[in-house]
C-alpha cells in the first residue's frame, strides 16, 4: 500500500501509518527505527539500500530528504505499507523553515524501538551534535562521500566521539582485518613495521593504519598504488613479509613465511551489505573508539 499527502504534518503521518498497518494486517516485530538523511539525487539508491536490509532487519525506515530553504514551508509525505519488505517506509520531504529541523517532524514519528541515523551522502561533521543524529543511539556515516575523504575522518576522529558513532570505511575494513589477524596468529612473531598500500586520498587505508597503529604500537605507513581502494597491507616480522594483497576484485593472495602462497576471498562489497553489518550491532564499537583516536594522534 502506498499513500501520497500533500503539506501534511507529523501527527497525520503517524496516524495514516498505524492504519495502514492495520488494514494491511502487516506484522509486527519490529527491531528498530532506521533514520536516512538523504538529498533528493542520493534519495533513489538510499531508499533501495534501506529497503533492502529491512529484510534481514524489519524496522520503520524513514527517509528526510530536505529541499529548498526558498520554497513555501511545507512537508509531503510517502507511506509504504508492505510493498515487499516488512515494516514500513515513510519518506518526508522538507522545504522552506523545516529545513534542518527535520528532528523536530521526525521525533513524532519514532516507535519504542532503538533508533539508528544513517547519512547516505557526506553527512555531519560531528554525527552527535547533528539534531537528527542526537534522536539516534546508533550513527552510520560514510566519509569516503566526503569532498575530502580522509579530512573528513580525521575531523570526525578529533571530535567528541563514541561507540555510538561508525563510519562505513570502517565497515569495508572488516574482511581486511580479519585476514591480517588470521595470518598473524599463524605467523606469531613480532611485527617490526607495517605498510598500508591504498589510491591516493583513501579513508578506509587510513583508518586501517590507524587500526595497526593502535594494535601493534610499530611504526604504519600508507603509501599510494594504482588502486582502486585498498591494494594491500604488508607487515615486517623478523621471519619474513607477512602480507594480503589484493590480485583481482574478487580475490587477494594471502603471503605467510614459511607457508604456501593461497588465495583468499576477499570481494568488495556494496552499500547493502555493509549497512545490513552495521545494524547488526547497536551496541558501542569500542575498537572502532581506539582507532579514531590513534588516527587522531597520526594527523598530529
């Protein structure tokens, strides 16, 4: 079922959902309420993503998408009641003085559920001190969106945050960590020095060699490669390189001294996957906490 309502408010919306959702008879069981702050051009590929990961996650997905500032003051309002997924979607579009108050029409609207903010596109600086993401309990930026990737990370890095708040370049370094943590349990000794190879302006090789800073206490250095994205991590031990080098899109080659050469899976994976891994966990990242604050100490 879908609804249209023209310069409508948060009361009515609410009201319109619940009846939709009795009329329908879509169940209940809802895990939690995900909030997306998109632009109209980043609205189409936003709303697809969350209805996606409502499968593994059923939640009320409600998408602000924040017009003009010029324009009459009003909200327009979607319903999506069934349509395929479990929960519901509501997309509210902003303009004229509810610009950047979309807190205020949101907070009606949440159920007694956690609430988690995703920013599809560059996202606040500060996610905690943003008013949508202050409603949240759980934050999901994405600084490889940024104008500038790693300056965005590093400034997000100095602020005032918690393990509340993660960041999707972190959420692409999943695979990459577990395989470096794997090869040193089977190499076992101690690491000297690492190098991160990564294209130039990489958020994820920087966080990632925040990560080995923080873990290992060496010496991490990023150098630049032909890319695309994170090419390979290679760790000095006294037996030899230890290293996983990424050979195709889907594949790297996973190097330990004294060990045959193997291929590991390692495929780059979209915005679906990555954000349905991030809401799984709403509780605090506390590794995540460390790594942002030794990359704050490598940016000086």
């Amino acid at each position: 079922m879908i609804i249209e309502l023209t310069d409508t408010n948060s009361s009515e919306v609410a009201a319109r959902a619940l009846a939709a959702r009795r009329s329908t008879g879509a169940a209940s069981g809802l895990v939690m309420t995900l909030i997306v702050v998109s632009t109209t051009r980043q609205y189409s590929d936003a709303f697809d993503a969350a209805q996606a990961t409502a499968v593994e996650h059923p939640s009320r997905i409600i998408v602000v998408i924040e017009g003009g500032r010029d324009r009459p003051t009003a909200m327009d309002a979607e319903i999506r009641v069934g349509e395929g997924a479990p929960g519901d979607m509501i997309t509210l579009r902003l303009t004229g003085e509810l610009v950047g108050h979309g807190d205020s029409v949101v907070l009606p609207l949440l159920l007694d559920l956690p609430v988690v903010a995703w920013w599809p596109g560059r996202g606040p600086e500060l996610p905690g001190e943003d008013p949508i993401g202050a409603l949240a309990t759980r934050r999901i930026t994405d600084a490889t969106n940024a104008d500038d990737p790693v300056a965005a990370l590093v400034a997000r890095a100095r602020g005032e945050h918690s393990g509340a708040d993660t960041d999707l370049s972190w959420t692409r370094l999943t695979r990459w960590r577990a395989l470096v943590a794997s090869a040193l349990d089977q190499c076992r000794r101690p690491v000297r020095s690492a190098v991160v190879e990564a294209a130039a302006d990489n958020a994820p090789a920087e966080l990632f060699a925040a990560w080995l800073d923080s873990r290992l206490g060496v010496p991490v250095e990023v150098r630049t490669s032909m890319g695309p994205g994170l090419t390979a991590v290679r760790l000095e031990t006294d037996a030899g390189e230890v290293a996983v080098r990424r050979e195709r899109t889907s594949d790297a080659i996973f190097v330990i001294p004294d060990q045959p050469v193997r291929t590991a899976a390692l495929g780059r994976r979209g915005t679906v996957a990555l954000l349905s891994e991030e809401l799984r966990r709403l509780d605090p990242d506390t590794v995540l906490v460390r790594t942002l604050d030794a990359l704050a100490e490598r940016a000086g």
